[in-house]
C-alpha cells in the first residue's frame, strides 16, 4: 500500500467514525433528546450533525476522486477533520460556562485535577491520526535535503 493510499484510507475511517459516532451518542437522553434543552439549542446541535455528515462526505469523495494533486486532497481533508476535533480542546475557554463532560454535574472524570473526559480522549487519538495522515504526503524531509538537482 502506497503512503497516499494509507493517508486516504485513515482519514477516510476517521471521517466516517466521527460522523457514524457523532450521530449515535449525539441523538440520545443527554443530548439532543435531553428534554431540558432549550428547544433551539437542539435545532442547532441536529443541524451540525447533518453538516459534520456533508463535509465528512465531501471530504471522503475529495480523497478518492481522481485528481492530478491527490497530496492536496488529503491535506484540505485533514484539515476538516481538525477543524471538527481541535476545538474539543479550546471551546471551554471561549465559551464560560460550556463543559466537554455530558455525565452528571459534579461525577466529572479527573486526572491530577484536570478534566479528561472520554470525548478529549478520542479526540487526541484521532488529532494524532489526523497529523499523521497528512504527513505521510509530504515525503521524507531527508531525501529531499539528500537529493541533488
């Protein structure tokens, strides 16, 4: 398997993982279903699971088509994927009051006092697939100093 074909094929399972996931644990009791969620706050949580679907799909068809820059389309997928996990990391800072637990207030999961829900788990592994995938469209830095023109 080529190092193109690899990226593809990883970001390509990512993308799908995340939206299939999304979907399951989203559409349930303590999310969109949750009844003590104001009405319109579902509105929006339902509708950025149908846009999460279209650019995952978007980006899924961008990795297979054919193209004379495959390396491009891996890149500009990776870079969805991110743009969907990185601010799992950062949204609590920018939006007082916002937490990444949806378990009971107060049963939050803490490792040496700091927050480390299940969702910042995944979403690190899947940062780090992510990074990696595109990396592997750049080559070996190496050879390309090595290499004499």
């Amino acid at each position: 398997m080529t190092r193109l074909n690899l990226a593809r094929l990883l970001l390509s399972l990512i993308l799908a993982a995340t939206t299939v996931a999304s979907f399951i644990l989203d559409w349930s009791p303590n999310h969109l279903l949750n009844p003590l969620w104001h009405p319109h706050a579902r509105f929006h949580g339902a509708l950025l699971l149908f846009l999460l679907a279209g650019v995952s799909t978007t980006a899924i068809w961008l990795l297979w088509r054919d193209s004379a820059e495959p390396a491009v389309a891996v890149r500009a997928a990776a870079m969805l994927s991110l743009s969907f996990w990185t601010p799992l990391f950062y949204i609590t800072s920018v939006l007082p009051g916002s937490t990444s637990w949806a378990g009971m207030p107060g049963a939050d999961p803490r490792l040496t006092g700091s927050l480390v829900t299940p969702n910042l788990i995944v979403a690190a592994v899947f940062v780090a697939l992510t990074i990696f995938s595109a990396c592997l469209t750049f080559g070996s830095p190496l050879r390309k100093i090595l290499t004499v023109s």
